[in-house]
C-alpha cells in the first residue's frame, strides 16, 4: 500500500508535469527583452572585430595560394597553391628571416622576464625609494617603439654616442658603427627591447609578489628556509601564472618586432637584423608581392601558435607538479 502512495505522489499530472519537480517555464517578454538588448550591446563589437581581425586573417590566409603583384595588377591574382610557401622555405633569405626571428624572440623575452623578476625581487617591500623607483620603471614604457629606437640610434653612433663611443674604445677603434656591424647589430636591437619592455614584466612580476601573503614568507624563514629556497620552492609556483601571462605578451610581441629594426638597421647589415615580420613589410608593401607576403605572415602566425601553445602545456604540466606535491 506504501509502495503505491509513494509511486503515486510522483505520477505525471494531466499537463505532463511531476509534482515536486521544478517546473520550466518559458522567458518571460521583458526577459527576451533584455536578452536582445544585450545582443545589441554587443553586436558592434563583434562586428569590428570580424572586420579588423578575422576578415585580414582569412583573406591573408587565401591570398598566400595566389601569385598576386600588385605591380601586374591587370593580371589578377593567379593560384599557383603552396608555391609561395616552398619558395619562402628554400630561400636563404627566408631561413635566414627565421633564425634572427626566433633569435631576437627568445634572446630579448629571456632576458626581459630574468631582468624582470630580479627588479620585482628588489622593490618588492614597500618603501619610500621603492615607490620612486617603481615610477621610474614607466618611463621607458612611455616610449613609443619608435621614438625609443631613435633615441637608441644616436645613443649607438661612434662619433657622438656615448654607447657607441664606448663600444668603439673597448674595441680599440675599430669599430665604425654598432648597427653596421653583423656581429653587433642584432644585439643592439636586442638591448632595445630590454631596456624598453624589461620594467613592463617586472611592474607585472612585483603585482605577483605583492599578492603573496605575508604570512607565507614569515613561516618559511621561521621554518629556517633559505632566500633560494624560498624563492624556487614557494614565490615562483605561485608566480607561474603571472609569468606565464608576462612571458606569452611579451613573446608574441617580440616575434612580431618591426620599429626598432625600421627606424635603425632597416634589416642590415647583409640581413643580419631582417625578421620574419620584416621581411612580410618589404615583400608585400615595397615590392607589392602580396601573396607572398601573406605566406611570409602565415609562417610567423604559425611559430607563434606554437610557441604558445608549448608555454601553456608547460603551465599545465607545472600546475600539475605542484597541485601533486
């Protein structure tokens, strides 16, 4: 008789619903109202972004099957399928575009995030100087690219440089210019992204720090845990997203490098400081070779994808270890 009673409470009733069972019911019409509304709100940005984002990838990325010169434009583009790319890959210039790029990317976003992290280290207690010399880290921030590797060019100069004069001393006057040298040149662009975008990551770094609670670092020092110890074992597992964030910015940034090389070597000497995103500028708007210059872009799409793609399999991985422990 119980079993009947207790099957019977929960019989569907004549409009198909259980009782005691949520009922569903549909959106009400201000509910659909505001629904729409919001669509709305977001319609324009969606739009831009498809027109400044999406549209360029994909027509980069159909452009890059065609031989299409801007300087034959009454032939039209023609398809010739991966031509563009084998021609990119067997290029001496094309490999050589992509060693100074992954040369310039991972010797600069190494040095910036070691630079970087030794500064936050530093300024990491709050004091009066500690708060003056924060400040002091934006300014190189405030440069535009450009302007900062102007200001760079003159410092490299031998004549009136004090870096290049210098440089030039220590190699016993026998050096003309520290940009016209293969040997000197891509470094140089190098220390202009350093000094430029080092103080970014540590700004960045010290925000992470910062956010550590106090009683964390007491217990360790009680606990008689040594600064390395401390440091690899505590403050950067619990840095390791704020140094994945800083080292993917800065890496794709840095693989996308063009101002400085522009505005001081213009991919000289000999193409010792020409990049993958170079030499995407000159093929496609000095030369007009537009589908080239598309594979050219996909190429360095590409390696960055994948140099991400790693960083965030690494984090991963390292969350992982750490969770485990």
């Amino acid at each position: 008789m119980t079993i009947v009673e207790t099957r019977g409470a929960h019989a569907p009733t004549p409009t198909g619903h259980a009782p005691g069972l949520p009922r569903r019911t549909s959106p009400s019409p201000a509910r659909r109202q505001k629904a729409r509304f919001l669509l709305l709100l977001v319609a324009p940005a969606v739009l831009f972004s498809l027109a400044v984002c999406v549209y360029p990838l994909v027509s980069a990325f159909t452009l890059s099957f065609f031989d299409y010169d801007l300087t034959r434009a009454a032939v039209g583009p023609q398809f010739v399928g991966g031509d563009n790319y084998a021609r990119f890959l067997g290029d001496p210039q094309g490999q050589q575009a992509i060693g100074n790029t992954l040369l310039f990317a991972v010797s600069a976003v190494t040095i910036e995030v070691a630079l970087g992290l030794v500064i936050a280290l530093m300024l990491w207690r709050d004091s009066r100087f500690n708060k003056v010399a924060i400040g002091l880290l934006l300014v190189p921030v405030a440069f535009t690219p450009l302007v900062g590797a102007l200001l760079f060019k003159n410092l490299y100069s031998t004549t009136y440089g004090p870096l290049g004069v210098v440089a030039n001393a220590l190699a016993g006057g026998s050096l003309d210019s520290l940009i016209t040298n293969p040997a000197t040149a891509m470094p140089a662009i190098i220390l202009i992204d350093v000094w430029q975008w080092t103080p970014l990551i540590a700004l960045t770094l010290l925000a992470g720090l910062r956010s550590l609670p106090d009683e964390m670092m007491e217990a360790a020092s009680l606990d008689g845990a040594g600064f390395w110890r401390r440091l690899t074992a505590m403050i950067l597992p619990q840095l390791s997203s704020y140094l994945f964030i800083a080292v993917v910015i800065r890496t794709m940034d840095a693989f996308k490098v063009f101002d400085s090389i522009y505005a001081v070597t213009g991919g000289g000497p000999g193409g010792a400081t020409t990049t993958l995103n170079y030499l995407a500028f000159t093929e496609g708007l000095q030369f007009f070779n537009v589908g080239y210059a598309s594979a050219i872009s996909n190429v360095l799409l590409a390696i960055i994808a994948a140099f991400t793609a790693v960083y965030i399999f690494s984090l991963d991985r390292l969350n992982r270890k750490y969770e485990t422990n």
